[in-house]
C-alpha cells in the first residue's frame, strides 16, 4: 500500500494504488518448444501404484566405484571452484588421447571443448548456427531436443522417416536426395534414440563424404558410442571424415559410464569452432561441473572392464525385449543394434499416444508415445530396457494379454 500527503492536515495517509497485472512476456519462439511426451506419461506414473517404468532414458546400472571414489577425492581436496572455460586440462588431454587410440585420428586440447553434459554441447552448436533460412535434416523418429531447438532459432527442420521394416536404418540415397540449395546441417544420431538404430560404416561414409561436397554441416550425436551389440566397429564420424571442418561430434559420460546426473558431456570439432562455442559456452554454463570433471578422467582411464560388463547385461536384455515384443499382439518389432530403446510400432492407423495413456492406467507400465520424437511415428511406442531381464518379463506379462484384448 502507497503513502500519499493529505491536502488538508498534511499528514501521510494510506492511498489505494492499482498496479498493472502483466503476463510474462515470453519469446514468442518459445512457442517451438513442445510438452515432452516422456514427462506427460513420468507425470501420470508418478500418481500412480505399481508402477513398471519402460520409460526411462537413463543407465540403470551403478556408476563404476573407481569413478565415485574419483569424484568424492575431488570434493575432499577443495576441487570445487571454477575450472578452465575449454574443460579441466587433465580431462581435455584425457579425451584428446582416448580418442586419439580409438579412432586413430590426431586431436590437440583445442579441438575439445568441455560442456554439461551433451545436452549443453548440442544446444551450443544447434543455437549458435540455426537461423531463418537454414534448413537442417534430422530423421523421423529423433530425439525431441534436435528439432524445437532448430525452430527456436528461426531455422527449418526436414524429416527424413526411418521405418521398422527396415529396422529403422538410414537409406543414405534418401538422405541425398533430401538435401538442397537450403540444407545448413545434418544431425546425425548413431546409435539412435528411440529407435536403437546402429548405422553401418558405409552408410556413415556416404553421408559424410557428400556433406563435405556440398559445405553441409554434421552435427554428429554419439553419446552411445559404447553401447553397441552386434558390431565392435562403430563408424564414428571421428574416423569417417577426412577433417573436422564440417563435424562437431557430441557425446559424454552419462550411458557409457552411467554417470547421467553428473553432467559432464563434449563437442570435438576443428579448433576454429571450438574456439568461438568457448565463447558462447561462458555466457550459458561457464563451466561444466568441477569434481565431475575429475570423476570424467579416472573414467577414460581407469580399467575399461566395467564399460564391457555394462555392455553385455544390456545385451541380454536387448535380446529378451525383442523376443518379448515378438510375442505381443500387434506390435511390429526389429532389433536394435545399439543404446537400450527398441521403437515397435503399431498397426498404422492407431494412435500410439491414446494406447499408450490406455496402457499405463489399464496395466500400470509405462512406455513413451511415438509421437514424442516424430511427425512419422504417432503409431509406435518407445521401450526402454534399461532395466532388468525380471522387470521387462513382468511387465511384457501385463502387456501382451492387454494387448491381445485391443480391438483394433
């Protein structure tokens, strides 16, 4: 309440005023961002009892002790201020010699930029060069955080559908004949999620070689790099492209280590665009955080058994969802090669986001509906196996006899 003078006694009195009710004045590309799929149905679970998640997109399985330990002695010796803008030095030559083994290719520090968690590193390099008039090719299904980003920054999205029958794998032909006068950049997901898909050498050198033809840009999402069932050859695109001058390859620690909450991710790309990401990276995170950073270098290296252990349950439990799915009533499946989704889909006319509402207050499991990653995948669902073998038995138990009850 305002204080204004009485005229008459000249004394203060209290004085009724009206403010203004305003509505917060959003960005109008906020409009861009879309209700995740995957919160909607966490949400609804989180009201619910008895509850089987097959929803969620994070590792299971316990960070490796050698890496928690790390990140604990850190705490003790006062690592907690800021580090470098680029990264903690020992985890940049880390990063730069781990790759520099694996993929046989020559990277320096500044090459390497150090970000919270791939999240951050894509959302740097999406930001800083989508702009009206610059059309990015993204596959149908995807990760929902590729296109709102695009959008959000005045560019244009082009989907290029991948489909169950052929195991969701990227025809590169198609992949060219997408591209035109307009197409900026690529971003290429392998192994993909939601759908697991794993892309062979060949497809990933045939893209590459034509992007750098035609000054496109690859934005190259490798965060389950490790995760990879059938094939130990993994076609990076670190060891598929002549140069980094059109790639920035993303990735971090969060599935391969299952260090998710930990937050520490990176973007290699030739020193020029590393150079002015590092700028844009000081005015959005400054720094990724301290003593994960140290927890990040006992992981390259220490003893890279756990990463082999970790590989081999998600295997087994690779195996067991697709002979589960084989089993369902209506669902179409395939097997994923890598990451830990399996993406069914539905006969073509049913809504995957209504069957999958129905499912969870019907059945009590949660899977996320299609359309959360496409415009081309309303008749799927997404299943996650980062859980166990005993967890996915029950739930499929629930499942198929729900399923098999559908009239569709």
């Amino acid at each position: 309440m305002a204080e204004a003078a009485n005229k008459d006694t000249g004394q203060d009195r209290p004085r009724k005023v009206k403010y203004r009710k305003h509505k917060a004045s959003w960005n109008p590309a906020m409009q861009a961002i879309p209700v995740p799929g995957i919160r909607r149905m966490v949400n609804m679970a989180a009201t619910m009892k008895d509850v089987i998640h097959l929803s969620i997109g994070q590792p299971d399985l316990p960070t490796p002790k050698h890496i928690v330990d790390a990140y604990v002695d850190a705490l003790h010796a006062g690592q907690t201020g800021y580090t470098m803008d680029a990264g903690l030095p020992e985890l940049l030559v880390a990063l730069r010699d781990y790759y520099g083994k694996r993929y046989n290719r020559k990277l320096t520090r500044d090459n390497i930029l150090i970000t919270s968690g791939a999240t951050e590193a894509m959302y740097l390099a999406i930001s800083a060069t989508s702009a009206p008039g610059r059309q990015f090719l993204v596959t149908d299904p995807s990760f929902l955080l590729y296109a709102p980003l695009i959008r959000m920054n005045g560019g244009e999205v082009k989907f290029i559908p991948t489909r169950a029958e052929n195991d969701h794998q990227l025809d590169p032909d198609e992949v060219i004949r997408a591209m035109g006068s307009r197409t900026f950049a690529l971003i290429l997901n392998n192994p993909n999620n939601p759908t697991g898909a794993v892309y062979p050498r060949s497809t990933v050198e045939t893209i590459l070689e034509e992007c750098a033809y035609r000054g496109i840009q690859v934005y190259a999402d490798e965060v389950y790099d490790h995760l990879i069932f059938d094939d130990d050859d993994f076609a990076s695109v670190l060891n598929c492209s002549m140069d980094l001058d059109n790639i920035m390859c993303i990735s971090s620690f969060s599935k391969t280590y299952s260090m998710a909450g930990l937050r520490v991710g990176w973007v290699i790309s030739s020193q020029a665009a590393i150079k002015s990401l590092r700028r844009y990276h000081m005015f959005t995170t400054s720094v990724a955080n301290t003593p994960s950073q140290f927890a990040g270098v006992a992981a390259l290296t220490g003893d890279q058994q756990c990463v082999q252990d970790m590989v081999n349950i998600y295997r087994e439990r690779r195996d067991k969802v697709v002979e589960l799915i084989e089993q369902t009533p209506f669902m179409t499946g395939y097997k994923p090669g890598g990451a830990f989704f399996a993406f069914p889909e539905l006969p073509p006319h049913v809504d995957g986001s209504d069957l999958a509402l129905r499912m969870l207050k019907e059945t009590g499991v949660c899977v996320v509906p299609g359309d959360a990653f496409g415009e081309e995948s309303t008749n799927a669902v997404r299943v996650s196996f980062s859980t166990t073998c005993e967890k996915l038995e029950e739930a499929f138990d629930r499942i198929i006899p729900w399923m098999a009850k559908q009239q569709f």
